[in-house]
C-alpha cells in the first residue's frame, strides 16, 4: 500500500468522475487533489472490504473493476452493481456504521481510500464537491433501479442485453471506450450472481447474442456489431446514467 502525492493521477481520476456530473470550480479541484489517499493493487477475485465491516475509509476505483454484492445465510452471492475506474462504490460507508454489503474485484485492480473524516471535511467546506457527491449518489439509485426491474421483470436474454448496453455507456461516458469495443473483465459465473440466472443459462443467452450478429465477446473484450438492435432487445433508455453537469444560474 502507498501513499499518493497531491495532484496525482489518481486523484485525477476522482475530479474527472465528479466533473463528469456535476460543475467543479478550480478551488474545488485543488481541495480534491488535496486529498490523502492510501492505494492498494488487488488480483481478480480479492475481497477489498468484507460485508459487516466498519471502515473508517472510502475506496474509488483507480484501475480495472469491482463490484458490490451481499451474501446469503447460505453462503450465496447476489452482485448489485458493477463499477468502473472513477467510481466511488464505498461512498455509503461514511454514513454506515457497518457495511450490508462487500466489495471485491472483478478483475486485477487498483484502488485508493480516502479517510472517511477528510471527506465530510471536504463535502462541508466545498458546496460543489458535496452536490457532485449528491448527484453521483442519484446515479448509483438509477442503476440499482434498473437492476431491480430486471431481476423482476425481464428475460435471461433482456437482463444480459441491458447490462452490456448499461457497461458500454457507463465506459464510454467516462472516456475509457473507444464505443462499441471496450473491455469487459466479467465472467459468466460473475454475470450470473449479477443477473440471476445460473452460469448454464448466462452462456446461453450470450451465444444466442452472438449468433444473431449483435455482438463478439472474447479474451475480456466485448464489441457490439449493432448497439440499435442490441439497446432495441433490452429495452435500453440510457436516461439514468447520463446526468450531464447543470448549469447554475448567475
């Protein structure tokens, strides 16, 4: 574990996430990139924060993805959210005294943890950074929702159409696609704790996506030949995830 200079390209990573929702003004960027923050490389597959736990710190992705997820007195995984570089899925933990929820590494990654008493600090002083916060918040109900109605109420096929419509519009929001042909470091077994299905059933539906033409998923890749059609089987609206900075008025 490291500790990460002021200005660093992670903190970088922060202040492009926020300002992708929300208007931060140079002395906001100054306080973010003030931040201390203590980074951590994890492999595939790693528990970064255990369900039940009480953090005194919050974790935003640096590099590859994770995911949030509750287990089961049976000892079963339900994945309720995927998240991204610039995501900040430990945010909740500075008004939790323990956690209802893990968080773990899809692929190999890097991770940084803000002290929790450094961020109140920041959202108290910085009237910005606090509604960027907000906003981000309103972002992560948007999917939750999304992921609800499709547990409740769409197909297998549906369910994985939406998530790789959601993925690549999050990715893409971000900067960290090139469209259409982004990475995707999910596994099947990952896919089916995500969508409720089984591992059988998740393969399936991605091979009736790839037969019909609508997309190519190999090596960690995935490209989608015809995101019309593909957002037309999932019933996609990409309203949710695409809040754009408002603009205040003088």
């Amino acid at each position: 574990m490291t500790l990460t200079s002021e200005n660093s390209p992670e903190h970088g990573r922060l202040i492009r996430k926020l300002e992708s929702i929300s208007r931060l003004d140079p002395a906001d960027r100054k306080a973010l990139g003030a931040l201390p923050l203590r980074t951590r490389s994890v492999e595939a597959g790693v528990e970064v924060i255990a369900q039940g736990s009480s953090p005194t710190e919050a974790c935003f992705v640096i590099e590859g993805w994770l995911c949030r997820y509750a287990l089961t007195i049976d000892g079963g995984r339900q994945i309720v959210s995927f998240h991204i570089p610039g995501d900040l899925p430990d945010r909740d933990s500075v008004h939790m005294p323990h956690l209802d929820h893990a968080i773990g590494s899809v692929s190999a990654a890097r991770v940084a943890f803000i002290p929790h008493a450094d961020l109140i600090a920041l959202t108290q002083t910085h009237t910005n950074i606090a509604l960027a916060m907000w906003r981000d918040s309103v972002v992560d109900a948007g999917v939750f929702r999304q992921w609800l109605t499709g547990l409740g109420r769409r197909t297998a096929r549906q369910r994985v159409a939406h998530l790789i419509c959601e993925m690549a519009t999050r990715l893409e929001l971000l900067g960290l696609s090139d469209g259409d042909h982004f990475a995707f470091p999910v596994n099947q077994a990952q896919l089916a704790d995500a969508l409720g299905l089984s591992a059988v059933h998740v393969n399936r539906m991605v091979q009736d996506l790839r037969i019909e033409g609508l997309i190519t998923w190999k090596a960690s890749v995935m490209t989608i030949h015809d995101p019309a059609h593909l957002r037309a089987v999932a019933g996609f609206d990409p309203a949710y995830l695409d809040l754009k900075p408002m603009v205040r008025p003088h």
